[in-house]
C-alpha cells in the first residue's frame, strides 16, 4: 500500500492535503509565542546539529532551510548564527505562510526571507548556497534523489549539509511501521543509508550521528529517534557574503538560473523572458504548474483577507 501511495503521489497531491486540512492554516501570530513548543523542540536541536565553532563556520554565511514547512529551523537558525540570510522555501502555503505573515507583522529577525519554491528545481544559482538544511522532510519526496541532486548543484564549494531524518534503525522503525495509519499519505519509507551513500560518492566529507531530543545522552544508532548527516561539499569555501539583496541576487530563475529583479508585484529575468509573481510580499518561484497555480490562488485568497482584515480595523480606529 505505501508503495503504491508513493507511486501515485504528486507535488500537487501534497498541496491538496495540505491545503484541506492537514497544514496549520491558522490566523498570524507572533510564531515564538503561538508555537513556542515545537519552536523550543527546534532551538533544542541546535546542540547536536551543530559542532563546536558553529559561529565562525556560519558567520555571513547564505542559508536555505529546503522544505521549511513553518520555518521554525529557520528561524532558530536566523536566531542563534551570525548567518548572512537564511531563505526558507516550501511548496505549500499553508506550511510557511503562518510564519510569514507573524514575521511580517513582528519582524522578530532582518536576515530571513521566504518563498514558495520547488525542491526539484530551485530558484538558485549554481554553487549559490553556502548551507543546506533539511530537517525531517526528505522522506515527503518520492524522487528524493532529485533534490539531493538539487543540493549538490545550489551548495558552493566548501559549503555543507545538513539532513534530519527519522532513524530508519532498529526500534524506532518498528514504531513508525506500527503507526503508519496515522502518518500523511505523502510520507513514505526511505533508507537513511541511501542519503550518506549519495554524498560519498560525490565526495563529501561525511558525518553520521544519532540523538533523541529530549535524551541528549541516548546516542544509540539502535535506539535514537533521529538521524543526523552533516555531510561537507570538497573545494575552498566562500567568503561572507556581505552584499545580497532580496530585490537583485537573492534569488534566480528555477528555470534558467538566471537573476531575478524583484519588485513589489513581480520577480522577472533581465532579459524578461520568465515572470514570477510575487502576492502579498511572497515571492512564488514555482516554474509553470498546477501546483503553481494552486499556490497563487491560495495566496490572493489569503492576500485578500488580510487586505479586509486590515481595513475594518482601520475602518474602526478612524
């Protein structure tokens, strides 16, 4: 049965599932507050996703936190790092839109963007990226190795991974066997193994570790809940970046890989060949799709209602 879901499973499967329920499609809030318990889960992580001398490797760095769903690991990355800018990209609106919308309304940090992106194709440049950071998304993909490939192409020289996964070992795999009826359809079974092995054949330097979070000394491969790659791309690494700018080199066609030139209403290649909108401050860089039309329709509406909800209030105060 899990094969056939994942056969028949599409990018615009996921958006409807999300969409009709599934996703926490719920008014903005200060996200720190409304969501402090997974936010705190998130920060908790820090201690083992992060070596020693985090802060020099991380300082004016560009990171992407792929598959954000409501961004928490983004914003504890934006947080607690000395990051240049972390750019958090999901497909679903639902998923990141809360976070945008509290983020728009709070600017509770000024080093992080979202967008509505493809992890099959991302809106970046070659060798763009100096991080990557997924955590506990790669199994929603059926063609995972496409994003992984993904990755290879955006990181740049000397840049490095980081991949959270349920641990496909020992006891926990029995759990998640047990429990897959109450699992989403558009979760499936990968092996761990499979992640390490494709980093080391393109020579990466690679780290496999294990940890529960709330029992930081149970390390066990066979008895943690998690697994953790930190996986280093081969070359010298870039400099800080000192000088993106979300309105000219931030972002690149996910077609072309060109550079984008954002305005309010639009993100356009300079020869203007490709147009992506951008509603309600959000940039969707999905390349021509259902899926992209969903997400656009999804946004106006919700663009819409914050539009009225902002005007009765200020029908009110006047």
């Amino acid at each position: 049965m899990k094969q056939q879901t994942q056969r028949e499973w599409s990018a615009e499967a996921e958006y409807r599932y999300y969409r009709s329920g599934h996703g926490h499609d719920r008014d903005a809030a200060p996200i720190l507050k409304e969501r402090a318990n997974d936010y705190k889960t998130e920060r908790l992580q820090f201690g083992f996703f992060w070596p020693d001398g985090a802060d020099a490797a991380t300082r004016g760095k560009l990171v992407l936190d792929l598959a954000c769903g409501e961004s928490f690991t983004g914003c504890a990355i934006a947080e607690l790092l000395p990051v240049e800018q972390v750019v958090c990209l999901d497909a679903v609106v639902p998923q990141i839109y809360t976070t945008f919308r509290a983020w728009q309304q709070h600017a509770f940090t000024n080093n992080i963007n979202f967008v509505i992106g493809d992890a099959y194709q991302l809106p970046f440049a070659d060798r763009h990226i100096d991080m990557v950071v997924v955590s506990r998304a790669i199994h929603h993909f059926p063609q995972f190795y496409r994003v992984l490939f993904e990755i290879d192409r955006v990181l740049a020289p000397g840049g490095s991974v980081i991949i959270v996964e349920p641990n496909d070992n020992g006891i926990y795999s029995f759990i998640m066997e047990w429990e897959e009826e109450s699992r989403s359809d558009n979760e499936g079974f990968i092996r761990t193994g499979d992640i390490d092995r494709f980093f080391r054949n393109l020579s990466y330097s690679v780290d496999v570790s294990y940890y529960t979070v709330r029992f930081p000394l149970l390390r066990a491969k066979y008895l943690s809940t998690n697994y953790l790659l930190r996986a280093k791309k081969s070359g010298a690494p870039l400099g800080p970046r000192t000088s993106l700018n979300r309105e000219t080199n931030m972002f690149h066609c996910p077609v072309t890989h060109l550079p984008l030139r954002r305005d309010a209403d639009s993100a356009t290649t300079e020869d203007g060949k490709h147009s992506y909108p951008v509603i309600g401050g959000l940039p969707v860089l999905l390349p021509p799709s259902e899926t992209r039309q969903l997400a656009e329709a999804d946004l106006l509406e919700r663009a819409g209602t914050v539009s009225q909800e902002t005007g009765a209030v200020a029908a009110v105060t006047s």
